[in-house]
C-alpha cells in the first residue's frame, strides 16, 4: 500500500504544473532516467515507511 501512495504521489508531483518538478526533471541531461529515479526514490520511501509503522503496530499492540 505504501509503495501504491508513494507511486501516486510522484504522479501528482510530475504531473502538477504548479510544483514545477516535471520542468526541473526537463532541464536534466537525461530527463528519464530522472524521472524514474525520481519515481523509485519516491515509491521506495513510502513503502519503506508503510513497513516500518506496521512493525510499530505490530510490536506494540497488546497480546491477549
């Protein structure tokens, strides 16, 4: 799920003229090889995320 939000993000960032990012990943030397390190970084940080506060929960709740 976590990699599902992060993917979105990075769509609505790049796709969003307001932010800018699509016009800065066009100013590389290789746009698309940026652009999907742009996308990776981003799905990899949420997923990351996701996991590590299911383990949180996991952990911390109460075994009957």
């Amino acid at each position: 799920m976590g990699v599902a939000l992060g993917l979105t993000f990075a769509l609505i960032l790049t796709l969003t003229p307001a932010f800018g990012v699509s016009a800065l990943i066009a100013l590389g030397s290789n746009p698309h090889d940026i652009l999907l390190t742009f996308v990776g970084t981003c799905a990899l940080m949420f997923g990351v995320g996701a996991a590590l506060t299911g383990l949180v929960f996991k952990l911390t709740e109460d075994m009957p």
